[in-house]
C-alpha cells in the first residue's frame, strides 16, 4: 500500500515467538475494508522462530525493527511509538485477528470523540465467546481485594465485588471504562507521545493499565467500543517462552498498586499478601494432579504399612507404642522425599517407572536407617512387603489417572470438523493422521457453499456453513478448521460468533503456509509448542540452590567472618552481603547485573561475569555468560565457580571478586 499523506493509523505490534500467529495478524490487516489509511510497524523481541527473515518479504510494506534482546512488551512498543507517524497509533497484540471493519469503525469513533484518550473494542477468545479483560477497573483495594480472594467470581453479577473485571456491565454497549488490554488500544499519537508511552518498569502485564491511568489523569477518558471486535489468542507469547506467567503477572499487580495506590503502607501489605496467596494458588491448581497423586501416595504407603504390620504381628498396630507416630511419619516423609529427588510431583507428570525408581531409593533408605536405629528395627519384611504393597498401589493410582486422561483428559479424543473443499483440507487431513497425533479425530467436512457428492478426501460431507453452529452442537465438536482461502477473516469470525455457544475453538489456516497449518495442526491435537526452559526454573533446582546460599551464608557469617574481616574487607558491607543471601535478596553464585530482564537468575556474590573479568569482556559477552549459567545451572557449576573464586583471592589476584 502505497500512502501519499500522513496515515490515519499506525499499527504497532511487538513480536515474540508467535511468526505464525504474525502473519495470521497480518494478513487479518491486509483485509481491511474502507478509505482508511495505515502503516504497520512490527517490533521483534529477539525471537528465535525466525520471525523476521521469513515474514520480511512476504509483507515488504510493514517496517520491521528488530531488537538484539526481549526488552518486554512496554519498552518495545515505545520502540515502534518513536517510528510512528500516523493520526492515531493501535496498540495491536501478534496473536490477534482484527475484522474487517475494525479499523475504519475506531478511527471513525475516535474522529468524533474527540474527548477519548484511548479505545479499544470488544475481543473474543478463539471459541468465539467475550474476553473479560478487554475493559477492567483499577485495582483499587477493594477490587484486587475481591480478585485476589475469588469474590467476583462468586457474585460476577454483582457492582460491588465485580469492579476489577465489569463482569456485571454489559458487552454490547460503549462506554467508559477504567482500562482496556493491552492486545488492542488506539489513540492519539500526539497524546501518547505527551505521556510517554508505556512504563518500562512493566516488563509484561500491568503496563496497559498503567498507561490507561496516567492519560485518564490528563483528562482524557478511557473508552470500550462494543460496535466491532477482534480475536485474541491470549497468551501465546508467553506460552512459548520459560517465564512465569503467574509471577509475572502479580508483580505487575503490585508495581501498579505501589505506583498509584502507594501512600497507604496497610494497603500495599494486604496486597502483598494477597498477591502472594493467590500466586501459590495458581502453582497449586497447575500442579493438581501432581498434588492430588501424592495425596493417594501418602495414603497407600500408611495403608500398606499397616497391612504388611498386620500381616507379621497380626494386628495393624504391632510396634511398640512409642513407635507411633513416629515410624509412618518418618517412612511417609522419606517415601515423598525419594520420589520428589527422582522427579515425581514437582518436574514431571506422575509415572508408573518414576515411581517405582523413587519408591526403590526409599526403601534402600529405610533399610539403612534401621541399621542406626535398631529400637526401631522391628521387622525388614515389614519394610519389603509395605515397599511390594505400595508399589502395586502406586501403579493402579497412577493407571486410573492416565485412563481419565485419556478419556476426559488433555490426552481425550479431540473431534474436529474442516471447512473448505479445498486441497489444504487434505493436507491438513492426512497430516492429523500421524501416529503422533492419533488423539485428533476428523468427524467430517463443511462445505462453504452447496455441494452434491457425500465424501471429500475420504472424509464424509456432513453439511454446509450455513448450518456449522447446528453441526458443532449435533457432532460434538470442539475444534473447526477453516482451510478455504475463499472465506474471508470477517466470514470466519462470524461463523466462530454463531458457534460461541458450544465453545469449539476455531482455528484460520487461510493461506496454507507451512508455519500456519503446522501451528494449527498442533493445536487441534494438543501437543504443546516445544519450550527450553532454563535448568535453574526447576523446583529441584531451585530448593538445592536456596539451600546451598543459605548454608554457605550461615557458614561464613558465623565460622568464616572473622577471617574475612583479618582478610581487608569491611565488616559492614561484608555482613550486608551475605545478609542479603539470607534473605534471598542475592545469590552466592549468580549473575552479574547486565540491565536484561530474565525470567530467573539473581545477582550474585560471584559468577561466571565475575571470574572472567567484567571490564574485559564485552556487553553482549556479560548478557551470553549471565545467559549460559541460568541455562545451564547446576550445583556442581556453583561449586566450581565458587572454588576458583576462592583459590584465586586467596592467590591474590585482585581481578577476582571479594565475597
């Protein structure tokens, strides 16, 4: 498109990892209907999908900046805010799919009100149905009150405990709103500009209603526009990466709260406190069937003890009495234990051979203590038959979860109709065939228009589009396939509108690039996008390295200070560093400060920056290094890196650092 003025929009979309849903985005643009006028700028975050060197010559009209680093969602819009030109700048998500009319419907109502800051429209989730966070409320305390402690889900009808979400007010009406989402907001550029753009302390979440506040304190209002609307993916960018959404997210909360709401000390406690209840709640309910295993764990191993007890001493009871309750506490805490160091419950999904590994380590545990303790060594066949015992119970548990997996489960059978008599649709077919997609079962084709033959591809014809909602209801579908590139975004977005009610996700492969129908494919069939995520993430990995700083910590501040002091350093900043470590403020090993933002990783007493020398290396060299350790992290690397500290300023080479 070729634009001889100042445009009317300009679109600004930060890219992470999601070239698929990119180009879907895109292409959702290129079919925008009207004499509206726009430019596309397209900010990537450092993805590592190839996103810009495959996409750059399908769209040579889009401006492409494309950074060294993820600097996060704020600070890379404010990147592409600088390159805008147009009247109005749309804050637009990669993950997203605008309709037709979206354009020229905003730049129309934002024309004619001109008292709006900001606007955003209605946006619906994949299966057609409303995304509640598209128009919210401050998180006032009252209302991250009702968030943080489920009582707007609970009275979601309700004015007073529904404020942060406006589940009471209605979808198909504008109106003023606190904030919108970050995934679509447009205003005036010269406003936007005046402001700033977004809060770079925001690294993901929290910077949309940040921004939402500061232009309603200029005077401008905040406005939810139900007349058009979009599709968002939601989440997608973050799915594909190691961070913590969950963490993320609330301590965006908490930015916000103590950068508007920060005179009230009580307030910012509560919702720390709050903020941390519900984000070990969100962890709990991720790990639910890891958590309710180990439930079913800890009462088969009590209930094999006090049959295998009942068995040799024919009564369940038959230990001495001071032998309760210390003997099946201990035997329960060593049983968990052994499993949680094979990884079971915390790093991967329960197993029938996992389990049995860790139920092995336990009992060779047990066996050995009873050689230290012999008033507790009342019978070894009670310990191999309570082993026996368990581990058959082990197995059925872990059987009837993965049955119900498959039946109810992510694993369950994933009935699928394709729309479009088209060649794409057998590719898409044949591909869904696979071994490794066998849970994805094609029930049919739709035709976009009247046909006469019953099959297509070997696939039968059970209808047209005409009828697709009656047909999602009657089939019990819940993924449609729409492989006809003769119907268009807006189509598609009606018939997922019609459909809402049955929640089947919809899914575009208009186009049948390879990057889109693979993206699709593995959608509809459940397989997860592969994900590094960084060794020092792990639970495992975490406990063993918060109990290394801590022990070392202890050991120094108590044992080694002295030393330290005869030694030149400083008493106070001395003991203010390894305070620091106590408290978790620092690690012993860790990072040195390089201004990147990561998902994990403390700044450390030492390091692998640290021992190489940081005035001798290179930027880009810190942020490789600072990256490899939290890739690659293992205790016996902290254990190293300590050492070599240690060796080299007690060699006297001041190039090394003082901990």
């Amino acid at each position: 498109m070729t634009l001889r003025h100042q445009p009317d929009v300009s679109i600004l979309i930060v890219n992470y990892n999601v070239k698929d849903f990119l180009l879907s985005c895109l292409r959702s643009i290129a079919e925008t209907r009207g004499p509206v006028s726009y430019e596309i700028i397209v900010v990537d975050n450092a993805s590592t999908d190839s996103s810009v060197m495959e996409l750059t010559p399908m769209f040579p009209h889009v401006r492409w900046i494309a950074l060294d680093q993820n600097v996060g969602f704020g600070r890379g819009n404010n990147i592409g805010l600088a390159a805008c030109t147009g009247r109005y700048v749309l804050f637009l998500n990669p993950d997203t799919i605008i309709g037709a009319d979206t354009l020229q419907v905003m730049v129309d109502y934002l024309d004619a009100n001109s008292d709006v800051g900001l606007a955003g429209c209605k946006v619906l989730n994949s299966d057609g149905t409303f995304q509640i966070a598209c128009r919210r409320g401050f998180p006032t305390p009252w209302a991250s009150f009702c968030k943080l402690f489920g009582l707007q889900s609970l009275f979601h009808r309700s004015p007073l405990f529904a404020q942060y979400n406006q589940l009471f007010r209605s979808i198909d009406e504008t109106y003023d709103i606190d904030a919108l989402i970050g995934a679509f907001m447009m205003g005036p550029r010269s406003l936007l500009e005046e402001v700033g753009g977004f809060d770079p302390d925001f690294f993901m979440y929290g910077e949309d209603l940040d921004l939402c506040y500061r232009i309603q304190q200029k005077g401008k209002s905040i406005r939810y526009v139900h007349t058009t609307h979009i599709t968002h993916f939601k989440g997608e960018s973050t799915r594909r990466s190691s961070m913590n959404e969950v963490r993320v997210f609330y301590h965006a909360m908490e930015i916000f709260a103590r950068k508007h709401f920060g005179s009230s000390t009580f307030y910012l406690l509560f919702l720390r406190l709050g903020i941390r209840l519900r984000g070990l709640l969100e962890r709990l309910l991720r790990k639910r069937l890891e958590i309710l295993t180990m439930m079913f764990d800890i009462i088969g191993v009590n209930a094999a003890l006090l049959i295998s007890t009942a068995v040799r001493f024919d009564h369940p009871f038959g230990f001495p009495d001071y032998a309760y309750p210390i003997v099946p506490i201990s035997l329960t805490a060593i049983m968990v234990l052994s499993l949680m160091a094979v990884g079971e419950y915390i790093e991967h999904r329960p197993s029938i051979r996992r389990s049995w590994v860790g139920l092995l380590v336990a009992f060779y545990i047990t066996v050995g203590l009873s050689y230290f303790f012999k008033d507790f060594a009342f019978s070894r066949g009670v310990v191999l038959m309570t082993t026996a015992i368990t581990a058959l119970w082990f197995a059925i548990v872990r059987s009837l979860f993965a049955l119900h997996d498959t039946i109810r489960g992510r694993r369950a059978e994933r009935r699928i109709l394709l729309v479009g008599l088209t060649e794409a649709t057998e590719r898409i077919h044949l591909a869904l065939q696979t071994a490794d997609r066998r849970s994805a079962r094609v029930v049919g084709v739709v035709s976009h228009g009247p046909y006469t033959g019953e099959d297509f591809a070997g696939l039968p014809v059970v209808g047209t589009t005409d009828y697709l909602d009656k047909l999602v209801r009657d089939l019990g579908v819940g993924e449609v396939i729409v492989a006809d590139s003769s119907i268009g975004q807006d189509t598609a977005m009606r018939l997922m509108i019609a459909c809402s009610t049955w929640k089947a996700r919809f899914h575009l492969a208009a186009g049948y690039d390879d990057i889109v129908t693979a993206r699709v494919i593995n959608d509809v069939a459940g397989i997860e996008p592969t994900v590094t995520v960084p060794r020092i993430l792990s639970i495992r990995n975490r406990i063993v390295k918060r109990t290394f700083d801590i022990v070392v910590a202890l050991f120094v501040l108590s044992v080694a200070f002295p030393v330290l002091i005869l030694k030149g350093a400083r008493r106070q900043e001395a003991s203010q560093k390894w305070l620091d470590v106590l408290r978790g403020v620092r690690s012993v090993v860790g990072l040195y400060p390089d201004g990147k933002q990561r998902s994990a990783g403390k700044e450390g007493l030492t390091g692998l920056v640290h021992i190489s020398g940081p005035s001798r290396l290179s930027t880009k060299a810190i942020v490789d290094l600072n990256d490899f350790y939290v890739e690659r992290y293992s205790l016996p690397l902290d254990i190293e890196i300590l050492l070599h500290t240690i060796l080299r300023r007690t060699s006297g080479n001041e190039r090394y650092p003082r901990i």
